[in-house]
C-alpha cells in the first residue's frame, strides 16, 4: 500500500476540542451554553445509533442536548408543531431532524419549517441557496468534514480537478459547491454518468458519495490522487461468521490504497467528521444567535 491514509477519527477529536474550549469559554464569559435540538421520528435502528452518538458527543463537549423521539406514526402537523416550539425556544440554537423520515411526512416541508439560523445541517432551502451564491450560509456536516479533511491534507485546492461521485442533497451536491469555492474545477459525476471511470482517473480529488458498496476501483483511480470515501456500506462478512457483517466504503480500499496519494478509510474516515461539524455548526449557530 503506498497511500497516507487520512485519519477522520483524530482529526475529529481535535475538532471536539476546539469546539469545547469555546464553549467553555462562552460559559465563563457570556453565560450562555449551546444546546442542540435533535428529532427522530420512528424506530429505525440506525438511525437511533446516530442520534444516540449525537447526544453523547454533544453533552462531551460541554454542550446541552435536547432528544425528541416521537412515535412512527406522528403526524406533520405534529411534527411541525415540534419545530415551531424549538424554532421559538431562546435554549436551542441547533435543530436538526433525522432522516430518512417515515414515508407520510413531507421531508422537504419539514426541513423548511426549520429556522434557517438553526438548521445546523445546512438543508434548508435558504442555506442551499446562500452557499450555492457563496454567501455566509449553515454548510452541511458531511461535505464540511471533507472539505477540512482535503484543505488539511493539500493545503490550498485552487486549480485542482475534483470529481465528486453522486448528486445527493447531502453530500453530492453540497460537496460540489464548497470544492467549487475553492476554485476547484469540479466534475459531479453519478449513475448515468457515461465513461465515469475515465472521468474519475482524471481526478485530483475523487470524493465518492454513491451508496454502492467498492464501485470505485483502484484502476479508477488517478495515481497520487486523494480519495475521499463518503460512504458507509454494511455488506455480509461469512468469514466473521454466521450472519455477521462489515463496513465498507464506495471505494475498494484494497485496490485504491495502492495507487491514490491520500485516502481516507471506513470506518475511521469521514464518518467521525460528521458529527464534529454537527457539533461545530451549532456553535457557529449559538455565536451567531449572541452577536
Ligand atoms: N441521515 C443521514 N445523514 C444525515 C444527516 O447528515 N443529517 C440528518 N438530519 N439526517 C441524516
């Protein structure tokens, strides 16, 4: 293996850090301490996984956190209900919903009844549109942890071809336009992408977003490029035993690792970024709130 692999766990613990000596510093000086909102609505089991690490991190930080778990059969009117007491209330200066939200519930109302200096995931359609015009906007936690991890590692981005695997509102997209800030010039590439191997061997930056377990392959991968691997796939591992699985990203490490410059691992790789962006947003949210 030739590729320094990027190491999103430490890096993130550093960003906890300094996320924490602010908010002491927030308590000691103005009294005041963050405190973050989080909703999940339903049973699914990884989603609870999440926002328990959430909650967990938050308060490790020093930070207050506030869980809403509502039944799977809430209603909207309900759940908006929720948000208008949150969006009101002087103690929370985060709010986030977790998704996917079961099916009855409109996502795109939902995230929209957030208020825009609260929605710490930077999914509101205000916010889309201010980063999308390069304005001072909430930026969504996991491209903002890529784009640190990459500014990390290169230094300046200005002039590097960067493609970005997959077009999602959270990632895909986003982690277009923040690369875009930066002066990369940037390909979005995805499914029906023709010749997307050859796009992507183009690639200084390869950040890869599909949900497709291994698609991109090490002969994809323009050597010395930094990979970036997004995503987080749980596949069947019978050599653990009976029923038993693993995590892997949309790369093939084994592969990657053998020509890319740079790459990042999963786990241990961006994962562990998202949260501390969730966590550093809602800083951001709290400092801007008290200015
Ligand atoms: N579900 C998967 N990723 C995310 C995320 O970044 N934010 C929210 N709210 N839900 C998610």
């Amino acid at each position: 293996m030739t590729a320094t692999i990027i190491d999103g766990k430490a890096f993130a613990a550093s960003v906890r850090e300094k996320v924490a000596a602010q908010v002491s510093r927030l308590k000691a000086d103005h009294g005041i301490t963050p405190g973050l909102a989080v909703v999940l609505v339903g049973e699914d089991p990884a989603s609870e996984v999440y926002v328990r690490n959430k909650g967990k991190q938050t308060v490790e930080v020093g930070m207050n956190s506030y869980e809403h778990k509502l039944p799977a059969e809430t209603s909207e009117g309900e759940l908006l209900e929720l948000i208008a007491r949150l969006n009101a209330d002087p103690a929370v200066h985060g709010i986030l919903v977790q998704l996917p939200l079961p099916k009855h519930l409109n996502e795109d109302l939902v995230i929209n009844s957030i208020d825009p200096a609260k929605d710490v995931d930077g999914f509101h359609i205000s916010n889309v549109g201010l980063l999308a015009t390069g304005q001072k906007s909430m930026v969504p936690c996991t491209p903002l942890g890529c784009l640190m991890m990459l500014r990390d590692h290169h230094g300046a981005l200005s002039g590097l071809n960067a493609v970005v695997v997959g077009r999602s509102n959270i990632v895909g997209k986003p982690m277009a336009q923040l690369l875009l800030r930066d002066s990369c010039t940037v390909t979005v590439a995805h499914s029906r992408t023709k010749d997307i191997e050859e796009i992507c061997r183009r690639a200084d930056i390869l950040v890869a977003a599909v949900g497709r377990p291994e698609m991109i392959k090490g002969d994809w991968v323009k050597p010395g490029a930094t990979v970036i691997d997004v995503g987080i796939n749980r596949i069947p591992a019978p050599e653990k035993g009976e029923g038993k699985h693993r995590l892997v990203g949309d790369v093939d490490f084994a592969s990657a690792a053998e020509v890319a410059g740079a790459i990042t691992p999963v786990p241990g790789g961006v994962g562990p970024m998202t949260i501390a962006c969730l966590l550093a947003n809602t800083l951001t949210a709290c400092a801007r709130a008290n200015n």
